[in-house]
C-alpha cells in the first residue's frame, strides 16, 4: 500500500502563509493607486517555491505560532 | 533628499500601542499614531518596494520568501498583545500624508473591524481524502453499480468492454457526488463553535494521492478554540478507518473576516 505523501510541515505553513499575504500590492504616489501585478501563485508552482526555501539562511526563519490540531 | 529613496511599507493596524522593540527580528518597525489605533510601519527602499522593481521582486521567491515571513512574523507577534487588523504584504505609500489620506477615510470601517475582532482568531481547515475506503466503505449495495457489473459478467467481449467503461464513468460521478456531501457535512460540523466561516476554493492535488475535499476558513473567539479544536478530534476519531487527512493550522490574523 503507498504511503500517503504528506507535503512537510514548513511547506504547509509557507503555502498557507502566501495564500493569505499576498494579493495586488498597492503603491499610492500623490494620489494616484496603482496597482502591482497579482502574483500568479500556482498550488503545483510549490516545487519552485521550496527549492527557494531551502536555501534560505536559516537567521531569516520566523518563529510561527501555529499549533497543529493532529 | 533621503527620504526620495524610502517608501512606507505598511504591515498591520493595532487596536492598542504595541510593546516595543517586541520583534526581536526586526528592529525598524515604526508605531504611527493614528486617531485612537496605531499603524505599524517600516521605510524600506525604494529601490527594492519602488513599483517597478517590487513587478520584478515579487516574481523572485528567493527574494519573496523571506520579505513575506517577516511580513507575517510582525503580525503574529502583535497579535498576542492587541487585536490586529491585517493588511496584504507590499502595500506601500510613497508618504505619510498617503497613508493617513487612507487612515482618514477608513476610520469607522477600522473601528468596527477592531471591534467585531477582538479576541478572536482565524483558523483554516484542509480536508484530503487519502483513499477510496471512504466510498468503499459507504457503497458496497450500489443497486446500479450491481445491475450492471451484473450485465457486464454476461456480456460478449466487445459489449463488455464499452460496460466498463460506462461503469467506471458512473462509478466516478457517484464518487464525486459522495465526497462532496462529505465535505458538506463536515463543514456544517465545523461551523459549530464558530462565528464565521468561509468555504474557499478547492486547489489542485499536490501530489497524486492527495484529493482535497474541503477548504475552509474559520473566525472562532479565542475561548472557544479548544471546545472547537477537541470537536475535529472526535471526528477523526469516529472514523473507523483513516480515509481523511483533516490538516488544520492557526491562529492566523484575520485575513478572511475584515469588512
């Protein structure tokens, strides 16, 4: 039987992180608003996204304080 | 003039004055006053959140990754003193007098979002069905299903194979249907303890075995988070065998529940 392949814990809280930060930036000189383009966060496009992660300096890790139920 | 090379990055409005330096990992937050709430900022250089260079930045995760944990390490880390009301990462404000134009202008909204969402916390909830038991286990007398596996067994060859065919189309749309009002009943479930929800789309599978069946947000008093938390354990210790991955992560700020 295969083993379910669970995505690691780090990969779950950057996703989940992402989904809620990003959204159009908004820049505002005088006033006029305009609009950054949205970044097209892909779920498939994680794979980029940790080969990022893992080269990260681990000085740059924020402490989450998630608490996972299970 | 220096501050032509500086813009003003918004992370977060607070309902009190925060303690600081509270973020041990970034000593540059600002604590504005504004009217009876506080906005927190940082200058950050043009030359990296400027609209042009942040177009190119934001598609570089080895430049994003990082920007966006601190982004939501400060936020985390206010909201343990005071309610907190999110803003999205890069917004950003050429001046001040931009900022408290949008400050001016949203003060009751902020008010009564600060008011809805004191004490309270958002939590998400990712269901995956991680394997077929879950139909197995519901639809072993499927009239239909049986009338024609039935039919297949006697069938000629040809005949029998554009069956299976059918048959498994069938099977599948049954699956689908199944699933879904899992996902139904689970949410109803979840819903109880809450003061909101918010049912979000379901997203690709990640990887092959993996079929989401349930993405959703949660607004919950922060009292109420064990009773709610010890209510998702029971569900999962009712079933009989583990046929759902039930993924849950929090507290987050409250993304999803400001008007």
């Amino acid at each position: 039987m295969d083993d379910f392949d669970l995505l690691k814990e780090e990969e779950v809280t950057l996703v989940e992180i992402l989904d809620r930060v990003l959204d159009k930036g908004v820049v505002i000189s005088g006033d006029v608003i305009l609009s950054v383009a949205d970044v097209d966060l892909v779920y498939l496009g994680l794979r980029v996204v940790l080969s990022s992660v893992e080269t990260l300096d681990k000085k740059n890790a924020i402490p989450h304080h998630l608490k996972e139920a299970n | 003039m220096e501050q032509d090379n500086f813009l003003i990055y918004l992370y977060c409005l607070c309902e009190e004055q925060p303690k600081l330096p509270n973020i041990s990992f970034n000593q540059n937050i600002e604590i504005l006053p504004f009217n009876d709430f506080f906005a927190i900022i940082e200058l950050v250089p043009t030359k990296d959140f400027g609209e042009q260079p942040l177009q190119n930045n934001i598609s570089d995760m080895e430049w994003l990754i990082p920007k966006v944990n601190i982004h939501e390490g400060v936020i985390q880390q206010l909201m343990e003193e005071t309610t907190v009301l999110p803003v999205k990462f890069a917004t950003i404000f050429s001046q001040k007098n931009s900022l408290f134009t949008l400050l001016k202008a949203n003060t009751e909204k902020y008010q009564t979002n600060f008011e809805k969402l004191r004490d309270k916390e958002e939590w998400g909830i990712k269901i995956f069905n991680i394997s077929d038991d879950v139909w197995l286990l519901q639809n072993t007398d499927d009239q239909e299903i049986l009338a024609m596996q039935d039919a297949i067994n006697i069938a000629s060859p040809g005949k029998a194979f554009l069956m299976k065919k059918k048959l498994t189309s069938l099977v599948n749309s049954k699956k689908s249907l199944l699933y879904k009002k899992v996902a139904s009943e689970l949410y109803e479930n979840l819903k109880i303890y809450t003061q909101e929800s918010i049912q979000k789309s379901i997203l690709p599978a990640q990887r092959s075995k993996e079929k989401m069946m349930l993405n959703a947000v949660f607004l919950l008093e922060k009292k109420a988070v064990p009773t709610w938390v010890k209510q998702i354990e029971n569900i999962e210790a009712a079933m009989s065998k583990k046929t759902l991955d039930i993924n849950v992560t929090g507290p987050w700020p409250p993304y999803h529940f400001m008007n």
